[in-house]
C-alpha cells in the first residue's frame, strides 16, 4: 500500500502555517481578535483517475457555534479516514482513492471559541457590528435568495443575515474554496445539529443501522419544518448545479425535545446542542456510515 496519504498529510501540516489563511475581523475594539481558518484535505493514490481530475467531496462543520457535535464528529471522521488508509482498510481506501476530501472542521472559529468560553448556545460568528452587537448567522450570509427567508436584519438577533452576502471573512473562505474545486465539486455536506436528519435517503438508511438510530430524511422543509435563505448548501448548489447538496443534523432528535420554553429566533431552551460525552463517538460512527454510502454513491 502506498504511504502517499501520509506523506502528503505530512507535508501539508509542514506547510500549514503557510497555507493557512488569517483574518481579520473587522473589530474596533479591544476585544478584537483574529479567527483562523483551516481545511483538511484528504486523498489516496492518485490526484486524478485516468485522465480525469478526481471529484472532490466538500465538508463544512461547525458553521453555527453551538452546535459542538459538528466538528466533533467532523475531527473523528479525518481522523478515521487517515487510519483507516493507513491500515489498508478497503472501504476507505476506495473513499479515498477515488475521491478528494475538503473538510472544514470549524468554520466558525471565533463563534466555536465563544460557545465554549461565554455562552453555550451562541450561534453566530463574533464579528463587532456596532455598539454591544455582535455576529452574523453565517449560514444566512450566502449569496442565495439573499434577505428572503426566516432571517433578520436587527443585528442583536439570531438570524441576523448580514448586510450583503458574502459580508464575513469565515462565508468568504467557504466562497474561496468552494470556488478552487468547482470545476469537479461532486458533493457539498453541511454538518450541523441537531434532530437526527440527513437530506438525503440512502445516508439516512445506513445512518440508522449501527446503533439503531432513526434518522428522518427529505427536503430540509419537510424534515425540519423551516427554511431559510442565505444558507451554503443551496449556495453550492447554484454555482455547482446538478452536485449532491445535502445537510445533516445528527443526534439527538428533534421530537424528544421540549421546544416550549425557547425563543424560536434564539434557540435558547433546546437542550439538544448539548450531548453528553458519551454520544460523541455513536454519534461519529453512525455519520461516518452516512459518508460511506455516499461515497459509495459516488464512484
Ligand atoms: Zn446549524
């Protein structure tokens, strides 16, 4: 077996410092930072099957801070992708063979910092937009069907959109790098949380089969009961027409959760975002069989 996919992981974690992107955001205060942003990328033996450039397999995580399951189980998946390889696994060296793997483990670096350290269930990203108002809902940001749908244009809120698409360096760099693979994006995968639902039939049968875990499948409107505008996987697919586009909200579900308390702008009162300890790994197994499928799906 060929040790290209160390080497090559190797040589770019040597190169990491270089090829990473810092950002600015655009703070005026002294709580001004810089987020930082990253991409995983991952292929096998070859970067083209035949005389074709290998189709490319775009993965973003963590866009809204709080859900903490998405890079999570997004970290488990690269890092079962190098090992499996690595072990000749046969499953994943096809996965990686045949496919090159963009996967953004924390897309919302600052937002993802801030859940952790002030308040769990933040949600947007942390850039200063006036006086005690911070944030934008990054996955309203995007440059489709802009300011239509289950958005806001008051900046203390939730779904604060933003005030042009593309207005933050994290939905920038989703916009770059989407923009590099396009001439073979096969798949774009927004990980989120939570309620146990894959866009998407097939995953969603193999998602359930490991630990028995029922994961509901369909139209994000159907499923979820929501839609909104501005968001990346509609995003994607307009400028990639034709790719699989799909979200997924892993564990736990929806219908077991007491809605009532919470704000709907918000979010607050979903007790959801917060898994224990000991659903991160089921939860990755399962997510990583969804991924499977698909890839299956692909070649
Ligand atoms: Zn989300």
């Amino acid at each position: 077996m060929s040790n290209r996919l160390i080497d090559d992981t190797t040589k770019r974690e040597a190169g990491q410092r270089e090829k990473r992107a810092v950002i600015s955001t655009d703070h005026n205060d002294i709580m001004d930072h810089s987020v930082y942003y990253t991409y995983t990328e991952l292929h096998g033996n070859s970067s083209q099957v035949g005389d074709t450039p290998k189709p490319a397999v775009v993965i973003e995580a963590g866009i809204h801070a709080r859900e903490w399951i998405s890079p999570a189980v997004n970290l488990w998946v690269i890092d079962a992708l190098i090992g499996g390889y690595r072990n000749g696994n046969t499953t994943i060296t096809a996965m990686l063979d045949q496919l090159d793997w963009y996967i953004i483990p924390v897309t919302n670096p600052d937002g993802y910092q801030y859940s952790h350290e002030k308040d769990c269930l933040w949600r947007k990203n942390r850039r200063y937009i006036r006086r005690s108002c911070r944030g934008v809902n990054l996955n309203r940001n995007f440059d489709v069907a802009f300011n239509t749908t289950e958005v806001s244009n008051f900046c203390w809120s939730d779904i604060y959109l933003g005030d042009k698409p593309f207005s933050d360096p994290e939905s920038c760099n989703v916009k770059a790098l989407v923009g590099i693979l396009q001439h073979r994006l096969m798949t774009y995968v927004a990980a989120h949380s939570f309620s146990q639902s894959w866009i998407g039939g097939l995953m969603a049968s193999a998602m359930s089969v490991r630990h028995g875990t029922e994961y509901r499948t369909g139209q994000a409107l159907k499923v979820l009961g929501d839609a909104a505008s501005g968001i990346s996987v509609d995003w994607a697919l307009k400028i990639v027409p034709g790719i699989f586009a799909v979200g997924i909200e892993p564990r736990p579900p929806a219908k077991k959760l007491k809605p009532a308390a919470a704000n709907r702008y918000t979010g607050r009162g979903y007790s959801g975002f917060l898994l224990t300890p000991q659903e991160i790994v089921p939860t990755a197994e399962e997510y990583f069989d969804g991924l499977v499928a698909m890839a299956n799906e692909l070649q």
